[in-house]
C-alpha cells in the first residue's frame, strides 16, 4: 500500500478473514508504523477508534507531567476514527494514510482548532480554513489528533518556549532541549503521542527537533512543498514538511503532503517535479555503489563535541560497509557563501501582514509589532521583534530600499546554490554528509549559552537545497544525535533511498525511556 488508496477487494477480503479472526482489541502503539496499524485495521485486529484512543490516553497520562508537547487535543478526534471504521466496515476505498494519528505543529492552520504559533497574541485563533499540508493529510484520512507547542512566532532553534503553552522538554531528558521550533512536535513523536507529525523548518526546525529526538525529518527542495497557510518566520526559507519515526513513515507522509498548491507561488517552479512515490527503490541495499562527500568544515569546528564526533566518524564508517564510496574531505567553503550580500531578507512584520489578511475579520491583530505595546510576548523573544519593528509593513521586500529578493531571484543565493552543485559534479558526489548538530541536546536552563554546533542553518536553508536528518546513535548514554544528507535540488526520492539504508543497516532508533505502554 505504499503510496497507495486501499482498494475496495482488500478490505473485503480483510473483513472476511477478520469474521474468522479474533475479537478487535487495543494494540500497543509505542514506535508503531503506518503499516502495522493500517495492517491491524484491515485484517480486525483493532478498530480506528481504539488506535485513536491509546494515542489520546497515552496524551492524557503523559504529556503534561513530562514533556509539555501537546496545545490541545482535537475533540473530534474519536468521531474521524469512527468514520473511517464505517467506512472499513462497508468497504470503501481509503487514503494512503487512513487512521494514521497525526500531530500538527501550532503554525498550521486548522480550521477546527486554535492556531497560535507560539503566541498569546493569537491564543484562541481559529483560521477559516486549514493549511495546504494539513488539508492534504485529512484528504489521505490521516486522524489530525492534537497540535504541538512551538518556539514563540519560531524565532528559536535554541529551544521550544511559546507564551501560549510554555515550555517544552526532550523525551530523553526532561533536563534538555528538543530543540527548536517545532520540539512539540518531535518530542510528541517520540513519545508515541501519535504516528508522526507535521512540523516546519526555516533554519532548523524540523531538521534540529528530529536529531534531537532520534527521528527522521526532511526539509524538502524550496518550491516543491506548499507553505500556505503556515505562520510565516521568513517566506522566502521557510518550508513545511513530516516528522516520524522512520524513513519509510516520512517517505509516505511526504507522498501526501509534497507538490503544486496555485496558493504557494514558490511551487511553479517546482511543478511536475514531485515522484510518483517517494517510497520507490527504498532498499537495505540503496547505498551501494553511492559516492558521498563528508562536509569536514561542518564536523571539525572548535566548538565540535568530541562524543558527536565519535558517533559521527562511526556513521561514516557505517556509510562505507553498507557499500558507499566516500570522499573525505568535501572541500567547500560554507562561510564563505555566507558571507555573500542579501543572503537574508528581514522580512517576517511584512509575511506576518500577509498571513494575518488571510485570517479576514476575525484576524485578533493586525500588525504583529502589536504585541510589543501590549507585551503579549515571552522575554526571550523581545529583541526579535524590535529587529523588525522598523521593516515596511506592507511593502513587498524585493521593493524595499534596499531590496531583498524572493529565492529565485536572489543572486547572492543563487550563486551559492550554483557554486555548490558544481564543487558536487566535480567530485563527482551524490550526496553530502556531516552531523545535524555537532552538540548534544543543551540543558534547558542553559539553552541560550549551551546553543552550539547547528549545521542545520548553514547550507539547506540558503541554497534552497533537500536535506534529510536520520538517527545515528547516542552520547553520554541517551542523548540522540542525528546524520544529515543534503542532496541537489527535487533528489529528495535518493535522499530517502539513502536515509533507509542507513536506518536499516543500523537500527539506532530506540524509544525513550517513561513512556511505555498503558
């Protein structure tokens, strides 16, 4: 069923097989797959409603005592699972993600659910429609079962602290950061809150969260995901895209929430460039024969924590006995890119004046510099916004003085993106790899002087490139770190065949400790 309706002749063969099988019962959810619970479903084991309601007890015993993920619960949650066991039951064609329970970070618009993006300033906003992402995930019958805490309007990749819902925690270590933005999401995911989750990625924010968390999450090609309906940080970086717990579970997501939206100019020109199925040629054996550039300027920097390093030098070591060919150095100068003019456009008062229009009359404020007059914010993001408080509220950034570009025509960015693809064909490399962070989780009281070694920031997001982050083992006992892989531009399917292999020829997922099954 990978990518895949299921058709109306294997559910009726599941239900004739489930008359003569045993009685539906609740299963054990902790790391379950897409795969097993649609698999359940369809041959009686369980019903919908009882998945749907594990997720939501294992929300109600544990997320407020420990972690913090969850803003709030979707109250009609139950009533979508009934649904689809009625349409099981008559034997109806389903989506691709029938009953998969879902978190949704709290920038995307739902229409059933409040939309704060991490501020008090919107607590209780209710968007008239729901985001491109979410509205696709609900299209494939995935169960939309709570949102996720966010850092505050997404300004941190530091850590994960909203005026609207507080504070939350690592699941390996209540003492640590998931990282930010979307760390409500990532540590949600690896606590089995639910299968999987949607979270959004600027500089850091899926990418950051799911190494964090042991998880696999994808910052797609800018152009080939929507970002309609998605709390802005900067329009012209941001992307949205799948958090889980394997490679094959983002890969199906990413089927779903992947290509053309008329809502998101920046799709054009991504336009008939999304796969049929990015769940296609994921083998053990993908990454043989694979040449594969270690980025050594992202993994040797003074502030490099020497266990990262270990586990770092271990993946490597991994990449070449699955059967890849490694050049090592990759030698690119990544500051010096960096260094190019116009390489970011301080844009988020204007995208914030956009999204706000869209929610109509019901809108609570008008301009986001609202907030600072009403001191609706946390204190850690106050310097943020006074950056943008003198930016033109209603005047594109291409046409301020001076101007800032979108993405394409951006030559500052556009020239590092072309430097870069060229330095890859004359090394003749598929992909490039070095460690998502280059520390372990900061201590929460110390998230701000602790913030060191995030790749994430430094090539994807400027260059409009894909790149994939997947689990690569542990430091100082059950500390996840994670693999990053960039890749060209829309090689987001080799991405996933890389990713898979490596998950497989490791298997360094494991769940955290204090979340076992009810």
């Amino acid at each position: 069923m990978q990518g895949l309706g299921v058709s109306r002749a294997v559910v009726v063969l599941a239900l004739s097989a489930a008359a003569c099988g045993p009685t539906a019962q609740p299963i054990d959810v902790v790391e379950s797959t897409i795969a097993r619970i649609q698999e359940s479903i369809s041959d009686g084991r369980t019903t919908c409603r009882m998945v749907v309601q594990t997720y939501l007890d294992r929300i109600e015993v544990y997320d407020e005592s420990t972690v913090n993920a969850i803003t709030v619960v979707n109250p009609n949650a139950l009533a979508r699972a009934d649904e689809i066991d009625a349409a099981v039951a008559a034997g109806e064609e389903l989506g691709p993600l029938f009953c998969v329970p879902m978190l949704v970070k709290d920038n995307f618009d739902t229409h059933d659910l409040p939309t704060t993006g991490g501020s008090i300033a919107l607590m209780g906003s209710l968007p008239p429609d729901d985001a491109f992402m979410v509205r696709r995930i609900r299209e494939a019958d995935a169960v939309v079962i709570a949102k996720t805490n966010m850092a505050e309007w997404a300004f941190s990749p530091r850590q994960t602290v909203s005026s609207s819902y507080d504070t939350t925690a690592n699941a390996y270590d209540l003492e640590r950061v998931p990282a930010g933005s979307s760390g409500g999401t990532a540590s949600g995911v690896a606590a089995s809150f639910a299968v999987a989750g949607l979270g959004s990625d600027t500089g850091n924010s899926i990418r950051g969260p799911a190494s964090h968390l042991a998880l696999v999450g994808i910052r797609s090609t800018i152009g080939l995901t929507s970002r309609d309906g998605v709390i802005p940080l900067s329009f012209d970086r941001d992307i949205a895209g799948p958090i889980a717990r394997t490679v094959i579970d983002a890969a199906k997501i990413f089927n779903v929430v992947a290509g053309y939206d008329p809502a998101d100019p920046y799709t054009e020109a991504g336009r008939g460039r999304k796969e049929a199925d990015y769940t296609e040629g994921l083998e053990p054996n993908a990454l043989q024969g694979a040449r594969i550039g270690v980025l050594r300027s992202l993994v040797d920097g003074e502030d490099t924590d020497t266990a990262v390093a270990r586990v770092f030098e271990q993946a490597v070591a991994d990449l070449v006995r699955l059967g890849a060919e490694i050049v090592d150095p990759f030698d690119f100068d990544v500051q010096e890119q960096l260094r190019r003019s116009g390489m970011f456009c301080g844009r988020f008062r204007y995208d914030m004046h956009v999204y706000l229009q869209s929610l109509g009359d019901a809108a609570p404020i008008k301009d986001v510099m609202e907030v600072l007059e009403t001191g609706e914010y946390s204190p850690y993001v106050e310097r943020s916004l006074r950056r943008y408080a003198n930016s033109p509220l209603d005047v594109h950034p291409a046409d301020a003085d001076p101007p800032c570009h979108d993405y394409l025509e951006n030559e500052g960015r556009q020239a590092y993106l072309s430097d870069l693809v060229t330095a890859m064909d004359q090394a003749r490399v598929d992909a490039i790899v070095y460690p998502t962070w280059r520390n372990p989780p900061a201590h929460i009281d110390r998230a701000r002087e602790e913030y060191k070694g995030d790749n994430s920031q430094l090539v994807a997001p400027a260059t409009g490139m894909p790149a994939i982050t997947v689990p690569m083992g542990f430091t100082y006992g059950n500390l996840p770190a994670g693999l990053q892989i960039l890749a060209r531009p829309y090689d987001e399917l080799l991405l996933f065949k890389y990713a898979y292999a490596y998950e497989q020829g490791t298997h360094h997922r494991k769940p955290p400790e204090g979340f076992p099954a009810l």
